[in-house]
C-alpha cells in the first residue's frame, strides 16, 4: 500500500485521513497551521467561538458516518422554551410569526423546484413575489449569500426545507466545534495516522508527495487552486459580515432573529450550550451577507439594526465584540441551471484528489466536506491498490 498524503487537517482532511486509515492505508496529514481544525476552530479563552454560526444538520451520510465511529459526542438542542423565541424581523419591525407564505412554501418538495430557474422566479409563481422574498431571505441562514434568490431554485429550496424543518435539524458540538474536530484526530491518531503541524506545502512538495502515492487537497478552494497551479478551480460563495457578541445575561432575550427584510440571522448560541461562555454571560454569534463591492461596515450597521429589535438594550451589556468579512468561505452556493455536480471534480488526474466544501459532492454547508473527503478517500485507495485505468468512481447520492 502507498502513503496516501492529506493536506489539510480540518474536517474535510481527516474525514478522508480516518476512511483510508480503516482500510489499511498508510496516511500522512500535512497542517499548515500550529493547530487543526480549519474552519471549524473553536477560539480559545472565555468565549468558545467559531468562525461564524455553525450547526450540524442531523440528516446525511455524515451523520450516520460520525456516529458509527463515536465521534459526535455530545450535541445540545435548541430547547423548546428557545425556540419559541425565535423572532422575524419584517417591514422593519419584530414578529414572534413568520409569514403564511414562507410556511406554504417551505411545504413544496425539493424536487418540484427546478434547477434551471432562479428561485424567485420559481417562488414568486408559488406564493407571490412578497413570499418568495422573505423566503429567499430565511434561507439565507443556511447559504450566507446575499442574493439567495438569483440562485437555483432547486438548491435553495432544498436549503429552505431543511432549515425550516420541525423539529428542528440542527444540532451543535458541545463545546464548539473543535471537540468534533478533536475526537476525528484521535481517532486519526489511533489508526496510526501520522500528523504533521507547521507542515506548509508548496507545489514543489506537492510533487515530491505526488511521486509516493496518491495526495487529497483537503484545503479551501482558493489555496487549492494556488497550490495546483489550476485556475479553473473556481465556484460561487457568498461574501458575509460576521458579528460575536457577549453580553451580559437579560431576561427575554430573543433566541434568534432572522432578518426577512434583508438576508441575515443572529443567534443566541448559550441558548442551547451554557459552555460557550462564562456563567451570566451570553454568545451571540450572526452572520449578514454583502454584495460584491458592499463594505462590511454595511453589513454590521444591519445587524445591529437586528439587534436593537431582538436584544434590547444590548449596547450597554457588551462584554466583548469582534467582526470579520468572511470572502468565499462560506461553502458553494449553485446558479441556475447548475448542481453539485457541476462543482470542480474531485479526481484531479494524475493522483490528485480534491476535497472540501466548495466541490463535487451533495450535501449542506459542512456536509460536502464530510461527503467529498469520503468519496476522494475511496478514490485515492482505489488509485493505490488498482491500476489507474480500472479506477471506478462511486456515486455520493447512494449514501
């Protein structure tokens, strides 16, 4: 068996690390950073943050592939006393309901929206053009886009229905989500994988690994594309503004609140785990998409505007505040008349593997990172064990 190279110790590259490990590979991990993670760090210090909301959707082969190996560990739910306060904000002021519309709408099966139409074209002719807005807008929660509208209406509306499932899909790690990330490198660890930190790897040393056996690119796709010389490794995300708050504890606070005026949603994450912060404090973490050439400043004045409905007198309790523009790294985001499918492939050629959220694989946000880190693991043992003309790709969509 040949070493099969990872580079990239977040979820996508351990996912593949732990699939190739159990069938016997040899597997080096290569991490850039002092620590693993990627996007799913959780910040040290009083306030367990991660780079923007982040929920893990119960539904998927992801799922069922976590806990099959132990590694989900404890996931907290929004209470139902919480969920119940979940606020709209529309035509500028709160609602504790969201419009009938966006209820009827989020009743349409997936597969009745078409992917060669844009969603507001395909809404609008289902509820109205107000109710395929607001429809747009809450789905945003779940594409960190700041036109959901213009894309598929297929790939929104599957978006749509999950975030507005009931119960409710999401689920969140304990402790941020560094304890799922840490459970995946132990697991890694026991299965003899080797993991090298500070392990930068430019394509110069990707061809010296390149020559021992296959190498998944478990990055995002902008250092992919730098470290493949391919600069047809491109695809659509969205452009977000990022707000942490920490406030002091008020009672009836708003749990979240999702803007139906403009994409954007705020959420209370102590809600549903008090760990995220010291006690009588709580973790508000939002996300308020831009558009190309909108200032993040822009983005912040709107959340605040969601903030002052939500939580009220939350200027005076601020503890601790940061911001950030997250650019392209937010998962892929479909137009009209493309699918995941379409997404740069996963078999590069020559034994390189691609892996991440912005690739060739199905699935929701952090699900294409688990999907296509198993699919690109299968694929790499499949080089090393066959030769290259007898390799057979497997279809994501059997699960």
């Amino acid at each position: 068996m040949q070493r099969i190279h990872i580079i990239g110790g977040g979820v996508a590259g351990f996912t593949a690390a732990i699939t190739a490990a159990e069938s016997g590979a040899l597997v080096t991990v290569h991490e850039a950073h002092h620590t693993l993670g990627g996007r799913a760090r959780t910040a040290e210090g009083p306030y367990l943050t991660n780079e923007g909301p982040h929920a893990l959707y119960r539904h998927g082969p992801h799922w069922a592939w976590l806990a099959q190996r132990d590694l989900l560990g404890a996931m907290a739910t929004v209470p139902l006393r919480q969920a119940a306060r979940l606020r709209f904000r529309l035509g500028g002021a709160l609602r504790r309901t969201p419009p009938l519309t966006l209820l009827r709408l989020t009743r349409r099966r997936t597969e009745h929206a078409p992917v060669d139409t844009d969603f507001h074209t395909w809404a609008t002719a289902q509820v109205g053009e107000e109710g395929a807005r607001t429809a747009a807008h809450f789905a945003a929660v779940a594409l960190f886009h700041h036109d959901p509208g213009s894309l598929s209406a297929a790939f929104v509306q599957e978006r749509l229905r999950r975030a507005a499932a009931l119960p409710p899909e999401a689920r969140y790690p304990v402790g941020g989500w560094a304890q799922v990330v840490d459970r995946m490198a132990a697991r890694a660890w026991n299965l003899s994988v080797r993991i090298e930190t500070v392990s930068r790897i430019d394509p110069s040393a990707l061809d010296d690994l390149a020559r021992s056996g296959p190498v998944i690119v478990a990055t995002s796709l902008d250092a992919a594309r730098g470290l493949l010389c391919d600069p047809t490794l491109t695809w659509d995300s969205g452009r977000t503004a990022l707000i942490d708050l920490a406030l002091r504890t008020r009672r009836g606070d708003a749990f979240a609140v999702s803007d139906l005026d403009a994409p954007g949603w705020i959420e209370r994450f102590t809600a549903q785990d008090h760990t995220l912060a010291p006690a009588g404090r709580q973790l508000l973490q939002g996300q308020f998409p831009v558009a190309p050439g909108e200032s993040k400043a822009a983005g912040i004045a709107r959340a605040e505007d969601v903030l002052d409905l939500g939580f009220p007198g939350w200027r005076d309790r601020v503890e601790w505040r940061r911001e950030a523009l997250a650019t392209g790294r937010t998962g892929a985001v479909d137009r009209p008349g493309t699918t995941w499918r379409d997404r740069p492939a996963i078999d590069r050629g020559n034994g390189i593997y691609l892996a991440g959220d912005q690739v060739a694989a199905p699935g929701l946000l952090s699900e294409v990172s688990f999907n296509s880190g198993m699919e690109a693991a299968v694929l790499a043992l499949g080089a090393s064990e066959q030769p290259r003309s007898t390799r057979r790709t497997l279809d994501l969509e059997r699960g």
